[in-house]
C-alpha cells in the first residue's frame, strides 16, 4: 500500500471515522482495576488523535508531493551518489534538430508505466551543474500520425517549496485538466515538463543563480530548455515556451519571465508573490532586487512579454502585490490578472485557476493556432468577483 496511494487515504480516513465510534461502545465496558481501564481509555483517545493528525499529514502531503513513497518518507532511498545522472550532449538548437542528430538527447528518458505519456530523466545541467530530476509529459497528439512533423510549444511547471516536479502532474492532475481543454478547443496541445527547482534542501533558492551558490535560473532557463529542445519535437525559439507555477513556483515563472525574455514569451503566476521569499537572497541586496518580479518591472527595460497574475483576496498580500506589478509594467510588457474573492493559498484554489489559465497560456505560444481555437480568451469583461472564475482585469 503506497504512501500516496488512494487506498491507504480511503483506509485513513474510514479510520478517522470508525475510531471515535468504537471508543465511545467501549467506554463503559472496559473491565479491570481502574487505573487499567484509565489507561484503556487514553489509548483509545490517543488513536482517535493520531488517526486524525495521520489524516490531515496525508492530505498535505499528497497535495504537495513532499515524499512520493514509504522510503522517501524514511529516508531509505539508499546512499547519495548511488543515482548517476545522465549529462546530456550539449548542443546549440540549430545543432541538436539537424538531420544529422534530430533528437540526440531523447534516450535519456524513460517512460513511467503508471502514468501514461509521461517520461522521466534525471540530468546534471551543463552550465548550471545542478542535478535534478525532469518529468516530461506528451500530449497524445505528439504521437499521432497527422502531428509527426509538428513541432510543439512547451509549459514549464513550477512547483511550490517544499514540492517536488509530480506535484503538477499527481496533485494537480494537469494533464486531465489540458486535455479537457483542448477537446473543447479552447486550450492548444502542449508539452508540459516538470523540473526540480528545490535542488539545495533544507534552503530555498528562489528559482535563482545564488552568489556562491546554486545556479539555479540557470538550471531552469538554459539547461532544461536545452534538454528539451534536444530530445522532442519542440518549438525550440522563445515563442514555443511559457512558464506556469504556483506559490513558490508563481514568484519563480514570473521572474524567470522578467529575466529570460530571449527563452520565454509568457508565463503563469498562480498565487506567487512579487519578491523573493527564501533564505539564500537577503533583503537590499543587488541579488535579491534582480530577482523580484516587482523590482524587474519598475527597472528593467520592459521585454515583449505576457504575464498572467492569479490570486484571491482572501490569500494574503497576493492580491495586492498582482495590482502592483499590473501598474507597473510598461510597454509591451503585458500583466494581466484573475482576482478572485474567495479562497486561501492552497491547492483547491489553483486547482480552480487550471482552465483558464491554461487556456490564456497555450494560447500565447508558438504559432496562430488553428480555426476553432481563439488566438487570445477575451479578457477585457468582468465575469463578477463572486463568480466561480473571479474577476479578469487588464494591466
């Protein structure tokens, strides 16, 4: 029975209901000298209360992957260093798709039997040096017959911190999501992959290249953008790739944006914020200024990029700081937001923002889609801050 299977939280939670019941028929048949029977009833207390903690563990943690198995949870996936990652051929775009050598990176991934479409990798990068894992997920149309000469736009997704690349993939189930979107021919059909962007635990790098430290803008912006283009059929120029994240991940596609306008052409903050968070980049510093979505915008020369800021007003600040950064973007740097009324920083509110976001996004990458899909959601109405969806607004 795995850790996140949904057996074991079926069982956990049948337990959480069938516990206080129990205790409450034994309580007064309990037999023996009254201390004994103290004892008893503590024990059945302190069952009624660890199956409850148990539950609510559970529910964070298949909400945000912080360990995918019995022995992740342990620590028993064996030594460090015992996993070799693989060093991908390190290739210019134009080098990697020639005739030559189309895909020369594309064996270093491996399907995942319980999760078709998916494959997996785990590579050190050859500027960054970071090592991490990339999960990969086709759209079906990758391999159908009228697509086998199509090259398709990527999504990065962004995990929050503590997270892991499945989370998308197991806790957000984006790839259902997607496809119910393009079947109503409202999303495009995408590639969508997962990288790790919490390369230095216990620290959190804030998707950054720290001083002396991780590279990790690098890693995501350069390394796993070169892997990709060089192992499937990708729009390998900046109008085939966008980001999206959410919470940690949100700061980071919207930075990464900022940063990288040459590698992406938009992107998806989902409950992001607009500043770094972690503990590496301190307050003042250059290294904490260049890497705020807020400071990139107010100082930076504005690229030709499109960003898409989700909140709710009941989540913090993050409502507040999307209204900042909306104001002060200039042209043709373009913010956009979806503020909804209610809802807290957790995964039922992303889960909610999927659609319409994945709309907007797929929408602004690679080339005019074809008829029957809009170029761009119209998102110059007000559905109404109380609606399901929340309010668009243009920056």
């Amino acid at each position: 029975m795995g850790l996140t299977s949904g057996f074991f939280l079926d069982a956990v939670i049948a337990a959480v209901i069938a516990l206080p019941l129990v205790t409450v028929l034994l309580w007064g048949r309990l037999r023996g000298p009254r201390v004994i029977r103290q004892v008893q009833r503590l024990v059945l207390i302190a069952l009624c209360q660890g199956v409850a903690v148990l539950l609510a563990a559970l529910m964070i943690n298949n909400s945000y992957q912080l360990y995918t198995s019995w022995s992740d949870l342990f620590g028993h996936n064996g030594p460090s260093g015992q996993i070799q990652a693989a060093k991908p051929v390190s290739l210019t775009s134009a080098q990697a798709r020639s005739v030559d050598r189309p895909l020369p990176n594309a064996g270093l991934f491996h399907p995942d039997s319980q999760m078709p479409g998916e494959v997996h990798a785990v590579i050190t990068g050859a500027q960054s040096k970071v090592t991490g894992d990339v999960v990969v997920w086709l759209p079906p149309q990758y391999h159908e017959r009228q697509y086998a000469h199509t090259d398709f736009p990527v999504i990065q997704l962004l995990s929050g911190y503590p997270g892991s690349p499945g989370s998308w993939f197991r806790s957000l189930k984006v790839t259902d999501v997607l496809a119910a979107e393009v079947q109503r021919l409202a999303a495009r059909p995408v590639i969508l992959v997962g990288a790790a962007i919490n390369v230095d635990p216990p620290h959190n790098p804030d998707c950054s290249d720290i001083p002396g430290g991780p590279r990790v803008a690098t890693w995501l912006a350069h390394d796993v953008r070169d892997l990709i283009n060089s192992s499937f059929r990708t729009i390998t120029d900046r109008s085939g790739w966008g980001l999206m994240g959410y919470s940690e991940g949100g700061l980071c596609a919207s930075k990464l944006l900022l940063q990288y306008p040459g590698e992406f052409a938009a992107a998806v903050s989902m409950s992001g914020d607009d500043h770094p968070d972690g503990d590496l980049l301190k307050p003042g510093t250059a290294a904490y200024n260049q890497n705020s979505p807020l400071w990139l915008l107010q100082h930076r020369p504005a690229p030709n990029v499109a960003l898409l800021l989700t909140g709710t007003l009941q989540d913090g600040s993050t409502a507040a700081e999307a209204n900042e950064m909306s104001l002060a973007a200039k042209a043709p740097t373009v913010v956009e937001r979806i503020i909804s009324a209610r809802g807290g920083h957790n995964a039922g509110v992303w889960k909610a923002a999927e659609p319409a976001t994945l709309d907007w996004l797929t929408t602004h990458l690679g080339q005019p889609p074809k008829s029957g899909v809009p170029a761009v959601p119209n998102l110059s109405g007000v559905t109404g801050a109380g609606s399901a969806a929340g309010a668009w607004a243009r920056g």
